[in-house]
C-alpha cells in the first residue's frame, strides 16, 4: 500500500542555532569550556555561598544554558534517526562526561543552599536584584533539606546518573524504533501501526491491526521493557526510602508544587466523574459504528460518515496559526516564529522517535528556544497534536524568557496548560466552521474525535497512573517485582475500573500487553500532569466570557511564570481553588461532560440513535 503523502514531508527542523552540524568541532569546544567552567564554579563559589550568592547563580545560570546547548543538540539530533549510531556514540560520550563534572563540581550546591542562614538569604534579596529574581529557585531548593544526602553521596549519584534505569530508557526508544509490525504484506512503523489499529476506516483492519501488535509486543520486546520498568520502579523506590519520601509519588507531587491532597481529588474525581462519561462517550460510538460493544481498536475509531480525507500540513499550519491568531495575537507571532525559525520536524520517518513533543530551554545570549517534533499524518487529531505541542513551545518561550534558564520550565502538573488551551482553542475554530456551514454530521464526527482526545488526556492517563501506583507501591511494600503476567493482570484491572468490565462496553481481547510501549512510565508518575492540565485549562477556558479583556493579559502572566509559582497561586488570580475537589467534578463537567451531552443530543437529531 503506497504511503499517504501529506505536505510534511519536507518540514524537517533547522537545528543550526545551536550548532552547524554533528561534525561541528565547536560542540568539542564547548563541552571542554563546560568542564573547566564547572571546576572553575565550585573554586569559586564553594563554601563562599553566603558571600556572593548572586554572583554564583549568575555563573550557574550561564553553565546551564551551555549545557542546554549543547546536550539538546545531540538529543533532537538523536530522535530524527534513534539508528545513527554516530549520533548515539557522540552524545553518549559527551553526556558521560558533562554528568561527571556536574557531578564532581555541581553537587555541593544544594546541600551549601540549604545550609545557608535565612537571614543570609533574606539580605541578600533586599541588596541584590540577581538574588530577589530567583527567590522561587532559592525556596525550592531549600525545601529538599528533608530529602537531601551527604554532598559526596549526590556528587556520586550524579556522576552515575548516565548508567541507571534512565539508560535502559534510552535503549527502549531505539528497541520500540526498530520494532516492525506485519500487516497486509508491509511492515510498519510502531508509528504507522497505532495509526492503522486507531483510525483505519476498516473495523476489521484494525482489529488485525491491534492482534499484530500484540503478537509482536508477546516477543522480545515486553521482556525488555518489564526489565526496563522494573529497574525504574525498583531505582525509585530505594531512592525513595533513602530520602525519606513517604510514598512513591512524593517527589513528584513536591516538584510539581501540588499537595497530596490535590493529586488525590483530582485521581478521584476522574475515577468518578469523568469514568461513567467515558463509558457513556464509548456506548454512543459502539451505536454509531453499528457494534453491540467495542474492541480496543474501535476505541478511536472515527464514525462511518466522518470525513476521512488528509488534512495537508500546510492547510494544518494555517489551521492553527487562525485559531490562535483568534485569541491571542502575541502567542500567534510566536506560533508564526517557529514556522518561520523551522523549528518543526514534521514527517513519519523510519528510525524516527514515535510521537510528538516539544522541548524548550535557553541558550547562551539568554535566548530561549522551543522546538517541536510530530509524526503528520494529515487526520484531524494531527491537527490537534500540532497545536497542543504548539502551545508548549510559546509557554517555555514565554516563560523562560521571562524567568530565565534556572525557573523557565513551569512543573508537568501544568506544562500541560498552554498546550491544551491550543489545541481547544483550535477545536471551537473548527466547530464554529462547521456550524456556519451546518454540516451536523462532520459536527458530531468531530465532537466525538475531541471527546476521545479528552477522555485520552484524562481517563487514560489517569489510568496509567493506577498502574504505576500499583506497581510502584507493590515494590514500596516490599512485595517483590511482577512477572510480566502480573503486570499483565495490574494493566487489565486498572483499565476496567474506568472503562467497565470486559463485555460491558468493550472486548478486551488482545490489550493485556498494552501497557509496555509506554515510555512515560520511565518518568515516575509523570503521566497525571496530562489530566491535571486538561482539567484546568478547560477550567480557565470556560472563564474566558465572565473575564473578557482581563483575561489574555491573566493568562500571558500565568504562562509567563514559569516554575515560579505553585497551583494554587497560580490559579489564584483567576479565583479558582485546586485545594476544593469540586475544581476537578467541574472542570469534568464543562469539558468531557459538555461534550458527551452534546454528542448524544446531536446523534438524536440527525436520527443515528433512538
């Protein structure tokens, strides 16, 4: 079957701010004057912190945005071809050697900070402007004195780093690059093939699609990537009990600046609230596509009369850049400034990382810089991708830029915001079109597309985070590592909590092992930052007519902020409360109960359900 052409085949990102290419004898230079300039920080500034605390977060800030440099450089390089060993070799290399100086000359720092007087501290934001714009960055660090070891055991753990569980997660992404799935006398792509077993038009095609997967997951692949969590959960855990976190997410919920208390409610209310509305979206679509339950693979499936035809990129480029030209003229430049920078890489290449995301970070000069990859395949949730990932490029731009290398990069609890506004803000483009035209059907076809990426971002993900939890708290426990049959068993349970038993609404065949092309389950508990920010974006997105003109310039500062600030100051401006469980059955009810209500009316109308 030929490949579906695009327009994306050309975007390839530019990475030519940084370096002139993997030869450029300046990537050498610079990872030397790294080197010395660590060594330099420590004789300088060790054990005279209190002395001259501006000055050495000055120096720190301008290490960072080297290193930023020149370890992005070899990370964006890496993902367009996971294969090239060339690239591979050089930033292993390199990364070793810069994690071994941060390691040796860096690791005091923190210790040093906490260490320091309050009153020391507090003199030094009256006196210095350096010190007073970094208090947020001096606070953070001091509220890890509970978890910190001895400066000679971090300085060992961070000249190690390179070799923990995180290399294994390096591997898993070439592994899942090199897999090959056999379907109607082609191999594709893990890329390909999730695009197969998620959209085809053709129940059956995708049914076979996702038999194939799990057949080429049963092989060697799921023993890896069991080996490669179970080092993650088990590194996690023993470093958990080392610094006293009382339980596996504490560390993340504390660097995401949310209280336990909150990262509960929000798991509750989506198990709830938003669970019977996925279920409810699930039995409309069954009804639609003419199946008395589902399999896994129809769980995206587009209904029959959806228009399935590719969006080219550039028509998806225009798409976007009018939907948030819409709203905010100032993150629309920024939108147009990536186009025009080519900081996109657009197309499905073999070799190339699977998925979609965007890394932001700055530079020497203080110039910060976002850079967005994609896999275009030209279908309407493409659409959304590119302006969700478009989102998280003007939030680190904005942010980091504001705030600078040190406090640019908001927590992942609400990295997700400006991404997710994007891409609603896109959504209510496309369905005012279609209201214009009255074109009910490609309505509906589209409420139902957005209500998959809702309950994607928060059922989903929130499920995820069941089976982390699970299976990091077994181990916390000190119940022993799964077999991957366990692991099988802890995946199925948590999926029918939120999604019913199996022929209630779905047919579970051939989803047990689904859970091992997960890569985000190598960042402990990250995976619940996706449904936090879908559901308080939606929150702030439903506040845009009460507010009126107050609300950009709110919404710009927030973003602007950066990691500066907690949830609940940063939704304080707005008047919204993360501490209060009903923030989360509301934020439910505006975005994915709104949605399924208004599908279901739709569907009535249009006579496609009694």
């Amino acid at each position: 079957m030929a490949k579906k052409e695009t327009g994306a085949e050309n975007v390839r990102w530019d990475l030519g701010c940084f370096y002139r290419s993997i030869d450029d004898p300046q990537i050498e230079q610079d990872v030397k004057w790294y080197i010395t300039r660590a060594e330099l920080f420590e004789s300088d500034y060790r054990g005279k912190l209190g002395e001259a605390l501006g000055r050495a977060i000055q120096a720190r800030a301008e290490l960072s945005m080297l290193g930023s440099k020149i370890g992005y450089f070899l990370f964006l390089s890496f993902c367009t071809d996971l294969n090239d060993e060339k690239v591979k070799s050089k930033m292993n290399g390199i990364e070793d050697r810069m994690q071994h100086a941060a390691g040796k000359h860096l690791a005091w720092v923190a210790n040093e900070m906490c260490d320091l007087d309050q009153a020391v501290i507090d003199a030094a934001i009256e006196s210095d402007p350096v010190v007073a714009h970094h208090r947020s960055w001096i606070e953070d660090i001091r509220k890890d004195k509970p978890h910190l070891l001895s400066t000679e055991v971090e300085s060992a753990l961070a000249m190690r780093s390179p070799f923990s569980s995180s290399s294994w997660s390096e591997f898993f992404d070439e592994v899942e690059a090199d897999l090959r799935f056999p379907l109607d006398d082609e191999e594709h792509t893990m890329e390909e093939i999730l695009d197969i077993m998620s959209y085809d038009p053709d129940s059956d095609r995708r049914a076979r699609a996702l038999k194939v997967i799990h057949d080429v997951f049963g092989g060697h692949f799921i023993k890896y990537s069991a080996q490669t969590l179970g080092l993650v959960v088990r590194e996690n855990a023993l470093e958990n009990k080392e610094r006293n976190y009382p339980h596996p997410m504490a560390s993340r919920n504390i660097d995401n600046k949310v209280s336990d208390g909150i990262v509960e409610a929000l798991h509750q209310a989506v198990k709830e609230a938003a669970g019977p509305l996925a279920v409810r979206h699930y039995r409309l679509k069954a009804r639609l596509l003419g199946k008395e339950r589902l399999l896994w693979s129809d769980r995206n499936a587009k209904p029959p009369f959806a228009d399935t035809s590719v969006i080219p990129y550039q028509e998806a480029e225009r798409m976007v850049l009018k939907a948030y030209r819409s709203f905010s003229p100032t993150l629309a430049e920024l939108v147009q400034s990536m186009i025009d920078l080519r900081r996109i890489d657009a197309p499905v290449v073999k070799g190339k990382r699977s998925g979609a995301f965007c890394c932001y970070t700055m530079v020497p000069g203080q110039v910060p810089i976002s850079y967005v990859l994609l896999n275009y395949l030209g279908t309407t949730r493409d659409v959304m991708t590119m302006a969700h990932e478009l989102g998280h490029a003007v939030h680190g731009l904005l942010g980091y830029e504001t705030q600078g290398i040190l406090m640019g990069s908001a927590p992942t609890a609400y990295a997700e915001t400006a991404s997710i506004f994007g891409e609603m803000t896109t959504f209510n483009a496309l369905k005012a079109r279609l209201l214009e035209q009255g074109d009910e059907r490609s309505l509906l076809a589209l409420l139902m597309d957005k209500a998959d990426g809702a309950i994607n971002s928060v059922v989903r993900q929130i499920g995820f985070s069941n089976f982390e939890r699970q299976v990091h708290g077994r181990v916390h426990e000190g119940g022993g590592w799964p077999t991957i049959e366990e692991l099988n068993g802890l995946w199925m349970g948590t999926v029918k909590e939120l999604y019913g038993e199996d022929g209630d609404v779905f047919d579970y065949r051939d989803t047990e092992r689904l859970w091992c092309y997960i890569p985000h389950f190598h960042d402990p508990f990250y995976v619940y930052a996706y449904a936090c920010g879908e559901l308080l974006t939606q929150s702030l997105y439903a506040l845009q007519g009460e507010l009126k003109e107050r609300f950009e310039p709110l919404y710009l500062e927030m973003l602007k902020s950066g990691g500066t600030k907690s949830l609940k100051g940063l939704l304080a401006p707005f008047g919204q409360d993360p501490e209060d469980p009903q923030f989360w059955a509301n934020g439910i009810r505006i975005s994915l109960g709104k949605m399924v209500d208004e599908a279901e009316s739709l569907a009535k109308r249009l006579d496609l359900i009694p």
